[in-house]
C-alpha cells in the first residue's frame, strides 16, 4: 500500500480546528484588520498547537518574504574543491533562484543516510521549500522519502528507476548514454580498438549508463577491448586507475575520463611514462573547463553549458513551488569538441 505524503497543516485546518472562516485566519495570521482581538488571539494558538507555519515559498514568489531552496550533496569533501562542474552548476542554479528572490541553503555530508536525514531534519524543523537532489542512483531512496515528505523537488539526473506517481518531483537529465556513444564513435573513427574508462563513483545512475554505453558500443562494433575502472573522482585514483589501465599486457590505445580532473591527472601519468599524447595515447574528459583548454597538449573534452544546466534546474524547481505539475524534461546532449589530446593509435604493436 502507499504511503500518503506527511503532511504539514494549512489554514483550512486551523479554521476547522478554530471555528472560523479561513479568510479569518488568514486576517489573523497576516496581522490584517477585519477580526477581533480574542479571534486572532485565538486562531494563532491552534496554528501553534498545529505547528502551522507560513509558506514562504508562496510568499517570495508573490514578491513577499524570502523562501530557501535546499541542496544536499553526499560525496566526499576532499574531491570538490578540484571539480569544477559542481561550481558551474551551482552557479547557475543560484543566478535563477536570486532572480526569483530565493535563497540556497547547501550542506556537504559524507553518505545517502546523512543526506536522507537532513532531508528529514530540514522538513520537519521547516527550513526549506523545495529541493535540488543530484547523483541519482541505484536503489536511490530519496525519491520515496520525498514523496512521503511532499516537498517539491527537481532532481537533477535520470533517476535508475521512475519517481512515485502523484509525486511533486521533476527531472532534468542529460543522455549519458548518447554522449558516450559520441565518444566511442570518435576514438573508433580514429582507429582505436582498445578503450579504458576510468569512471567515476559505481554506484551513481550516470556512472552505470556509461559504463553500459561504452560496452554496448564497443561490441556493437567489435572492439577488443572496453574497460571500466571506477573511483571517486579525486586526481590521485584518477592517477591510480590510469597506472592500472596503462600496465596491463594490452594497454588501452585510449582512455576516457569522467571528469577534467582526472584527465589532467591521466596526462600527467603518461609523461612520467614516455607516453606522447596523442602519439601513443589519446585522452578524452568528460567535462570541458578551463583545465582541458589550458593543458598541452590540449584536451578533447565532453563539452555542455553546465550554468544553465543549473539554471534549467532551479527554473523547473520553481515552477513546481507555483504549483505547477511536475515533468520530466532532456536537457541538451553534450557534445564532443575535439582538440589535441586525440588521434590516431600508435601503429607499432603494443
């Protein structure tokens, strides 16, 4: 049976619990002239014993007051000061919710079950309106929670498997899939046969689609070789997994990144190596910054407009807090923007 979402009280409910009219509370409530002392009097104790408290999501999109959006991100601390897509897609997440008079309240945690507790804390102590929730991944129990919650939420990434019905949770994706298709299909027009992937955390519903991509179009055209490693994004298993990738009796001709740290991290294994890139190795990130741009040789990169990935993700987030129904919307597809760092394999055997 499901669950119905928790629910806090409304001024329906302090009328009926009150004797009045809802207009009358909301005169009492709001401080407004049109009811006497002993009604306001009155109904402000039943909304304490209740524990009503004002929308302030409602009343910052009236242009009144001040409502917060909340973010939780369960990764390790040590990896975000060097990733830049988190910035960027925070950026553009607080540019949109400023606009709107919004604010965003950010907390860092080490695991899901922190994050499944702030959640609830910040529910129940009603400190926010609605949620930005990343990382989606397998056996994800947010979205329940969320439903249980009724906070409107945007889930930012295709969730592993669908949100409950009735639910007032968004999503905003991109295809991870199609965009290491991409990646494939360049290395492999260049001539590559062999292709490692130093990935990012397992667990998350993005790793797993690529992991999934790269195999599915590797034997769809009949590579020998597609390998996945994943880490926790940081430079040094970056670093590691490239060490790793680099001794085996038939290491790749090409290595794909989850991320621009780990790429530049790759670059750096394969000089202290004697590897040329691209003589002997081409590299591929998946995120463009001003890393990939600024390296040498250049980096092949995975390029999107991460603010406004963000914004998306904030704009769909308010349309839920006006009350609009929730949807599930594709953002744009990174494309691949092809510099220095990829070419053709080495023609002497390895």
């Amino acid at each position: 049976m499901r669950r119905r979402p928790a629910r806090r009280p409304t001024m329906k409910d302090i009328a009926r619990r009150a004797g009045v009219s809802e207009s009358a509370v909301s005169f009492a409530l709001n401080d407004r002239p049109g009811v006497s002392d002993a009604t306001r009097e009155r109904v402000r104790r039943v909304a304490e014993q209740l524990g009503w408290r004002p929308s302030t999501a409602a009343r910052a999109l009236s242009g009144e007051g001040a409502a917060t959006v909340g973010l939780v991100l369960a990764r390790p601390a040590r990896t975000l000061g060097v990733e830049s897509f988190f910035l960027q897609l925070l950026s553009g997440v607080q540019e949109t919710l400023a606009g709107h008079g919004l604010g965003l309240l950010f907390q860092v945690v080490e695991d899901l079950d922190a994050e499944c507790a702030v959640h609830r804390r910040w529910w129940a102590e009603h400190r926010v309106d609605g949620l930005l929730v990343v990382d989606p991944r397998d056996g994800d129990p947010r979205p329940a929670l969320l439903a249980e919650l009724g906070l409107p939420t945007v889930i930012v990434g295709a969730p592993a498997a669908p949100v409950p019905p009735g639910a007032p949770i968004s999503t905003v994706w991109a295809d991870d899939t199609g965009a290491m298709a991409s990646v494939v299909d360049h290395l492999h027009h260049l001539g590559h046969r062999r292709i490692a992937h130093i990935a990012g955390l397992p667990e998350l519903s993005h790793t797993r689609r690529r992991i999934d991509s790269l195999r599915t179009e590797a034997a769809r055209r009949g590579l020998t070789h597609a390998v996945s490693l994943p880490t926790d994004y940081s430079d040094a298993q970056g670093a590691e997994a490239t060490r790793r990738a680099l001794s085996a009796r038939r290491p790749p001709t090409a290595i794909v990144y989850d991320n621009d740290v780990m790429a530049v991290a790759g670059l750096a294994v394969a000089a202290e190596r004697g590897l040329a890139v691209p003589a002997d190795l081409s590299i591929v990130a998946w995120d463009d910054s001003a890393l990939c741009r600024n390296t040498h040789p250049t980096l092949t990169a995975l390029t999107r407009d991460t603010p406004a990935f963000g914004r998306h993700a904030a704009h769909h987030l308010i349309t839920l807090l006006a009350g609009d129904p929730p949807t599930s919307t594709q953002d744009t597809v990174p494309r691949l923007t092809q510099r220095s760092s990829t070419g053709a394999p080495p023609t002497k055997p390895s």
